[in-house]
C-alpha cells in the first residue's frame, strides 16, 4: 500500500497594518519590484518586509541596538509615535 506524502504545513501569517510615509512606501515598492526582477516572480511587500525581519533577527542584539536602533529612534523623534515617552 503507498503511502501519501504530507506537505509541511505553512506557518500562520497575522495581518498587520503599518502606516508608511511616501518615502518608505517607494522604497518597499522599489524592493519589492528588485526582488521581483532579480527572482523573476512576483513578490509582495509583505514578503520583503518579513525577509527583513528575519535577517535582523540572525543579527546579534549588539549589531541591532547598534545598527537598528539609531532609526528607530529617529523615526520616533521625527514622526507620528503611538506610545508614551519612557520616563
């Protein structure tokens, strides 16, 4: 009797809404097409968006409060934040 081969089960994805300024909306837009071009398929902004966290997330915690966090903080000094200022 053969037996049927399983196919991994996708991980659950969550939506998310995140506002973006024009800029960072063209830059997402223009990753998404380069991504697209260079792999010659179709890739969403959500997929990018996920391929960037997981690199950061190979990243060392020093290499994120280094290099990550300097742009975090000057999006919270120069936009919109939805949180209350740590004390």
């Amino acid at each position: 009797m053969a037996t049927r081969e399983t196919s991994p089960k996708k991980e659950l994805l969550y939506v998310r809404s995140h506002s973006l300024t024009p800029a960072t909306e063209a830059t997402l837009k223009r990753l998404s097409q380069d991504a697209s071009d260079v792999l010659d398929r179709a890739v969403s902004d959500s997929a990018v968006l996920r391929a960037l966290l997981r690199y950061i997330e190979q990243q060392s915690l020093s290499w994120v409060r280094r290099q990550l966090y300097p742009y975090v903080k000057e999006e919270m000094e120069g936009g919109t934040t939805w949180g209350k200022t740590k004390r």
